[in-house]
C-alpha cells in the first residue's frame, strides 16, 4: 500500500464518525481490516440523523418528526432518473392488516397482494411488524407505494416483488431476502385480470418493462437471481439508499446483448452500501445509460461495476474499498468484448476515492452533458460518502420522531 492510500484512509477515518482509532497506525494492512470492521459491523449500529449530510433525498423528509402524518411527501423526494416516480401519491392509505398470501388470484383484503392489484392509485403501509412469505411473485399494478417506516417488514421465503410493464412505483423501507423462483401458476395483477406466469427468475426486485420506478432504503439480500434487475425496455429508475449485502450477482441493468431497445434505459444508482458478502454486479449494465453517484463499496469479491453492449457508465463521487485479494483490486469488468471494442465505450470515473489500491479502468471520451443536465444529479464529494450511506438500507422509523 502506498502512502497516499495509508493518508486516504486517514483521512476517511476523521471525516466518519463509524471509525475510532484503537491502536496507532503502524500496519496498513491491519489499518484495512479496521476499515472493513468499522463500515460493515458498526456503522449499523449508529442512530445517525440525516439532517445536514448532503444526501438530498433524506434531508428532504427525514427531519420531520410528523413523518409519519406526511408520509406521502416522501414521493416529492427523488432524485435522478426515477425522480418522477410519483407511486400511490394523492391515492388512499391502503394499510396491510394480514401477512398471508393463501391465494395468488383471489387474495384477501387487508393483504399486501390484494394492495398492489387494484387499479387505483394506493399509498400502502403496514399496521404492524410482519413478515410475508409469498406464494407466487407479488406482481404490482401501476401508481402504488409500499411504505415500511413505522413497522419491520420483511418480504422473505418465497417469490417476492415483480414490476411487470407497470409505472410510478415507489419500494420504501422493506426487508427483501431470501427469495424464490415461483410461477407455473395462476397470478392476478388487477382486479379484473388473472393469468399464467411461467417459472420467475427468483429476484428481489424484478423489473420487466417497467417505467417510473424508485426503490429506496430497502435491505436486500440472499436471493436466486439477483437482488434488483431491470430488463425489456424499463427505464427512468433511481435505486437509492439501500443496503446490499450476502449475495452474487447483485444488479442486473439491460436483458442481453441483443435486446437493443434497452438502449433507452436510464438508471440512477445513488447512496447505495454495497457491503459485506457481495460478489458481481453492483451493477452489470447493458445498452443504456447509468449514473452511479456517491455510492459506498466496502466488498467485491470478482469486480463492483460491469458490463456489455457499449452502455455508458459514470462514476461519481463513490468509495471503492478494494478486497485484500491482489487479483481483484479493479473495480471494472469489461464484458464479452475485446480491448479494441471496449476502449470505445464510455466509461467514466470522476471525484471517486479509490483505496487499498482500487483502481477504474476509463475508457471513452465522457459522459453525455445532456444526460447530466436533463436528469442526473451533481455528486457530493467522496470523503462525504461515509455520512450520507451511513443508515443505508430499511429504517427503524417510529411515530412522533425523526427516522
């Protein structure tokens, strides 16, 4: 390790509150350790506020201490190309009374399934802590928001949440983990109509031709397939604020190297915790356009950002902690192509803050200006990561106090 990496992580060490020192700083590999133990264990048990860190999507709402009386504000909050995902704003609260799921094309009122199906546009929270194994895949109908602050939800067990060419969807503070491949089987996505759905790949987040869409502060781990994938055509999403750990390959963006109307898709990846036990994917792009911005990697096990089919990558303003391992510093991985293609890529890394000798191999000549004026967001500065992810990931939020 040299010592500008050694002063790097001292200087990390100052700016988040996470670290303390308990011995002096003699061995850089040890000094790592810390690092990794102090982000990926203690950094949970903060009661940090949000007010004030530069994450702008919790200083929009999270200071509040009637939240919970203004929930639907929270839909005024996004950022990046997901930023009009409006969800169930101006709908009825819908409140979750029952954790079953007996019946996938008749569900009962009062339950999470017979929520997402109905047509009109619904705000959905839960009346107490609960946990639900679904049957089949939960298969979500347009103008909806599951809002998990005031309960612990976990969506955990079994087949979990499907986006299916449906819009305005906004995913708030749930537990997804543990989930299934589920179908070969009758399923209802509204109220006036059921019907056969094929084997699911068993993701987290399954998004197919879905637009609008903003998955925010959620936990996700230990899936099939992958824990958020967006394929077919979706496009205009922001996956923010979530915490991501346990799992292989973490985020799919674009179907496959043929499926070129993916070219079209849009994705924000911001204030997300990559943490402990991930492998690939965070994410594997396709075709389109991705802006990963001020987002914490604190564990890759292959490679943090990839992709194929030419898409166009900009990195901004994250922390990429590499592994100890001298094979896997880069964070990159150019997919299926040979270097005289991929040189040609645009690929970008700007303001990112690259220790335990990490290192972004760019390529390209730089992202889009219009991109960034349209829809993007300008990145906080890297050494501000630590306090803006620090409560990544589902919120202990409780009545008559800030989250």
């Amino acid at each position: 390790m040299s010592y500008l990496s050694i002063l790097l992580l001292v200087f990390i060490y100052i700016l988040t509150p996470t670290f303390v020192f308990s011995s002096p700083l003699q061995d850089p590999d040890l000094v790592v350790q810390e690092v990794h133990r102090s982000i990926n264990v203690s950094r949970r048990n903060l009661g940090y506020l949000s007010c004030g860190t530069g994450n702008p999507i919790d200083d929009c709402w999270r200071c509040d201490h009637n939240w919970e009386k203004n929930r639907q504000r929270l839909a005024d909050c996004a950022i990046g190309f997901g930023k009009n995902a409006i969800g169930g704003r101006n709908g009825h609260i819908y409140v979750v009374t029952d954790s079953g799921d007996d019946d996938a094309v008749n569900p009962k009122p009062g339950t999470l399934r017979h929520a997402v199906i109905q047509d009109e546009p619904l705000w959905i929270i839960f009346k107490r802590d609960m946990v639900i194994k679904l049957k089949q895949e939960l298969v979500m109908n347009s103008f909806k928001t599951i809002d998990g602050r005031g309960a612990s939800v976990h969506i955990a067990g079994g087949p979990c949440i499907t986006i299916h060419y449906a819009t305005n969807i906004i995913i708030h503070g749930i537990n997804i983990h543990d989930c299934k491949q589920g179908g070969n089987a009758d399923i209802r996505d509204s109220p006036h109509h059921y019907g056969w759905w094929t084997v699911s790949d068993g993701d987290g987040v399954s998004i197919f031709g879905g637009k609008h869409i903003w998955v925010d502060h959620c936990s996700l781990s230990n899936c099939h397939d992958g824990l958020i994938d967006a394929i077919h055509g979706s496009t205009a999403i922001t996956i923010s604020n979530n915490y991501m750990t346990h799992h292989d390959k973490v985020m799919l963006l674009g179907h496959s190297d043929s499926y070129t109307q993916d070219k079209d898709m849009q994705v924000t990846i911001a204030f997300n915790h990559f943490g402990e036990g991930l492998v690939q994917r965070m994410p594997r792009c396709r075709h389109g356009y991705f802006h990963v911005v001020n987002n914490d990697y604190t564990h890759w096990e292959m490679y943090a950002i990839g992709g194929s089919a030419a898409p166009t990558i900009n990195s901004q303003g994250n922390r990429f902690l590499a592994p100890d391992d001298r094979s896997k510093k880069e964070v990159t991985k150019y997919e299926i192509a040979s270097e005289s293609e991929w040189r040609h890529w645009n690929w970008r890394s700007e303001g990112d803050l690259m220790l335990n000798g990490a290192y972004f191999r760019q390529s390209g000549a730089g992202a889009s200006s219009s991109y960034a004026r349209a829809y993007s967001l300008s990145a906080r500065p890297s050494n501000l990561v630590g306090s803006m992810t620090v409560t990544a990931g589902s919120l202990n939020c409780r009545k008559g106090s800030r989250c």
